[in-house]
C-alpha cells in the first residue's frame, strides 16, 4: 500500500513578488497536513507569464501520490470530519477566510506572480473567495432533509449526507477562486478532498494548503497534488475511492471525465466547460454604461474566462455608432502590459501554449475575411502579452465565430429585432453566460427567458456573487458552483420511512 511508504518532507522556499513582497512558498505535495516530497521525484517549473521567467519548482505528483491522499481523505473522513457538529466544520471555514482577508495583499500578489492577469483584478478574485468561503461556511447547518406527509401510519424524512472524498481538477485562469468554489462547500457538507491545480499555477493552492493547516483543519481532510493531467488527473476520475470529482476546464477534456467517471464507479460529476457567450446590444443601450460592460465581458483576465462575452451582437440601429465608439474606449482605456503596473487593465496570457493558439486564432480570423478594428497583434517581445482585439463584419459559420479562443478577442455582428439576435446568440453548442444591454426592462425579460444559458447579465457581465449559482448547459456542462445549488453536488438523499405501530 502507498500509504505505509514513509513520506520525506519538503521545505518551503524563499520568494520575493515583483512588487516586493516576501513570503515562504510551499513547495511540496500537500498530503495528511504535511509538504511531502513526489515518490517519482519528479518537479513542475513555475513561470511567471509576464517575463517568462521560472519563479520556483513544486512536485509533481503520480498516481501512486494520489493513491496515498485518497487513502488519508478516506481516514478522514471516516473519523469524526463527516459526522460532526456542522457548525465546527463551519468555524474552520470562517478561520480560514479570516487568515485569507489578513493576508489578502500577498495572496493576491501570488495570483498575479502565478497567472499574469492584472494586481487589481486578482485582489478583486481573492475578496470573491473571502466572501465565499463565509457564504459556504454559513451553510454548513442549513444542508437538510423534509418530512414528507404519506399518512397518519407511517413517518417519513430525507437526509442529506456527505458523498466522502472529492476529488477536484482546477484550471489556470483562475486559480485560487476556482479551488474556493470546489473546496469550500465540500468540507461544509463534510466532505473530504483530493485537489489537483492546474500545472501552470499551483502557488496558491499550495499556500492555501498552509492556512488550512494554520487554523486546524484536521489531517487528511485537504489535500493538494499538483501534476501532470493525464497521470493525476486521469487517477482522481479513475479511482474506485472517490464519490464525486468536480472539474473546470475544456469541454473535450470534460468529455472524457465524464465517460471514465462513469466507468469506474458512476462517481458523481460536475462540469464547468467551455463557452462562447453572447453579449447583446439593443438600440436603446446607454453607451456610456454599455462599453465598458463590454470590455469586462471579454477583455478582463485577458479574455481567459469561459463565460466570456466573446461574440457581441449589435441592433443594427447602433452598429456603426458602437463601432466607433468601441475602438475609441479601448484605445484609450485598456493598457496592456505587467501586471503589477497598477495602470494596466489588462496582463499577460498565462502561459506560451495559450499564447500561441490566440495569435493563430488572429491569424485565421483574418484568412477568414474578418475586418479588425483594432488590436491583433502582440505586445512587446517579452511575456505573453496581446492586444485587445476586435472583429467585425463577421459571418457566422467562420471559426473566430464559433470556436473558444479564450482570450482577449472578439467578434461583433448585427442584428434587426429581438427573433432575430436571440437566434443568432443561441447558435453555439455552448451555454454558459450571455449579456443583455439595454434600457428597456420587459426586454431584458424577455430576452432572459429566451437565451440558452446558465447565468444571464442584464446591464452588467462577468459580475460575480458569493450567493449566486454559476454554471452552464449545453455543451459548457452541468452542476453549479456557489449559491444553494452547489450542495446538490456534494450530498447524497437518504429517505427514512417507519411504519408505527
């Protein structure tokens, strides 16, 4: 067994931010509340995306790595952590967050070491997990049953129980947030966890992984195995232990999750895939509010969000003035460049990879016959930066159109009426957000109803609550993080029924 295997501890390494800040940096696998070292001892190079230089080396876990977290997951659950008084579970919860706000200045400076996107939006992401975290926590004694009425013979209740341990797959683009949405309201159901981070960006989860020890989260209960993905990740889908795996990432990757899930051990599953959302002007929209809406919706995080607004549909009332006025704002507005320059909106792409696929993106845009109104080009020679870039007098069958870029480019097309530009928004295999602009409320309503989406944005886009559900349909998944919903996922319904004498 991987667990009688002894387990050598790791140091954690000395790190200075590019904004000063200095701070000890976790370094190995976080398993049973201790930094081990990988049993392939193997290590993961960390980059900074913004001068492409490697910031640390952290272990790279294997299959037999996570073997032995799942084996202390269980222990830990099977202890006291799933029967507890849920309000304790909850106190650890509110501790945590605490430490987190005490910290928030050097967390959100990791973020933006870790992924390239700009100081003031990862604090932006770091008080969102603050806020979770308390939100989830608050939760933990309200996750119940019902009675159910079948007579005067017979009493009848459900319970909601915990699932066991979760295994959890994280992307880059977000990294500490999404590891809140996962880990939060598994341990506040009384789960245990085995999280993977993405390769590109483990710092935080690992740093995250020391506050959890900090306030006494017990052993076992948290455990973090950064790695390869078809190694790591590909054993949490596989593993006959796990009762759930909660996964954020590409739709075909989702797919396959999905299918091996299934065929091990019809574990739960939720998905967050994949998007291509619409972001809908009508001729009544105040502009002044409209634009920069818009520029959120795709060009925050450099674009790097699944539900961004990636294909903006314009009545054809305003087309032409929404073109001049957008190329004006972002020429204007959105600087591109290191993101801890307090003055640029927008940072680095996170990693080469990603970097190459949008500038080939651009490159096919432009082979497609796609007119750019501005952008399309890269941004220095050093990091992975790329101008905001804009398409327009697009076609609806070209691939710029119908494919995730997942970066800071976008499309915009003309519609006549409300039939006409909810059709046109509704044409994507993807379903996970879409924006509606204007001033009218009954056509915000109605719209609403009509778009094919999970979250819809009225005069506002990628605006997130701790206390709203996000989640898509379609071919961007299904489960939601956040808000009651995300309990549906990480419990289980047991029905009691008693026959009286």
């Amino acid at each position: 067994m991987s667990s009688t295997i002894e387990r050598t501890k790791v140091d954690s390494a000395k790190i200075i931010t590019p904004n000063g800040l200095t701070y000890q940096q976790p370094v190995g696998l976080f398993i049973n509340n201790e930094f081990v070292k990988a049993q392939s001892g193997k290590t993961l190079k960390v980059e900074d995306p913004s001068t492409e230089e490697v910031v640390v080396e952290v272990e790279s876990a294997s299959s037999e790595d996570v073997n032995y977290a799942v084996d202390c997951a269980e222990a830990a659950f099977n202890s006291s952590w799933s029967t507890r008084d849920p309000r304790e579970r909850a106190r650890y919860l509110f501790k945590l967050a605490d430490l987190v706000e005490e910290r928030k200045e050097l967390i959100a400076s990791i973020e933006s070491m870790d992924n390239g996107k700009a100081l003031a939006l990862a604090r932006g992401d770091v008080e969102l997990v603050i806020n979770y975290i308390r939100v989830a926590a608050g939760y933990a004694d309200k996750i119940g049953g019902r009675t159910i009425n079948t007579g005067e013979n017979y009493v009848n209740y459900t319970l909601r129980e915990p699932v066991g341990v979760c295994g959890q797959i994280i992307p880059w683009n977000f990294p500490l947030m999404m590891l809140s949405w996962k880990i939060a309201p598994a341990l506040a159901a009384g789960n245990t966890v085995v999280l993977k981070p993405a390769s590109p960006t483990p710092l935080n989860a690992l740093y995250f992984a020391s506050l959890c020890k900090e306030v006494g989260i017990p052993a076992g209960v948290v455990n973090i195995v950064p790695g390869p993905g078809r190694s790591v990740g590909d054993t949490i889908t596989n593993h006959p232990k796990i009762r759930k795996v909660a996964f954020t990432g590409s739709t075909e990757i989702g797919r396959d999750i999905a299918v091996k899930a299934a065929q091990s051990n019809l574990k739960k599953v939720t998905l967050e895939l994949g998007g291509k959302s619409a972001h809908m002007v009508f001729d009544d929209a105040n502009l002044e509010k409209t634009l920069p809406n818009l520029v959120n919706g795709i060009f925050l995080n450099a674009g790097q969000i699944c539900s961004s607004g990636s294909r903006i549909y314009v009545q054809e009332g305003i087309y032409d003035r929404l073109l001049t006025s957008f190329k004006k704002y972002i020429e204007e507005n959105i600087k591109v460049g290191s993101p801890f320059d307090e003055s640029n909106f927008q940072g680095a792409i996170n990693n080469k990879s990603q970097f190459d696929t949008i500038m080939n993106y651009i490159s096919i845009g432009q082979e497609e016959g796609a007119k750019v109104l501005t952008g399309g080009v890269r941004v220095g020679d050093k990091g992975f930066f790329v101008r905001p870039t804009v398409f327009y007098d697009v076609t609806e069958d070209m691939r710029i159109v119908k494919e995730e870029i997942f970066g800071p480019v976008v499309t915009i097309s003309k519609f006549k009426d409300i039939e006409d530009g909810v059709a046109m928004a509704n044409d994507s295999e993807f379903g996970l957000g879409a924006g509606i602009e204007t001033e009218n409320i009954s056509t915000a309503l109605k719209v609403s109803k009509k778009l094919k989406a999970g979250t819809v944005w009225v005069n506002t886009y990628n605006d997130f609550d701790a206390s709203v559900p996000f989640g898509g349909c379609k071919q961007s998944g299904y489960g939601r993080e956040m808000g009651e919903e995300v309990f549906e996922a990480y419990t289980t319904v047991k029905a009691v029924r008693i026959k009286l004498d």
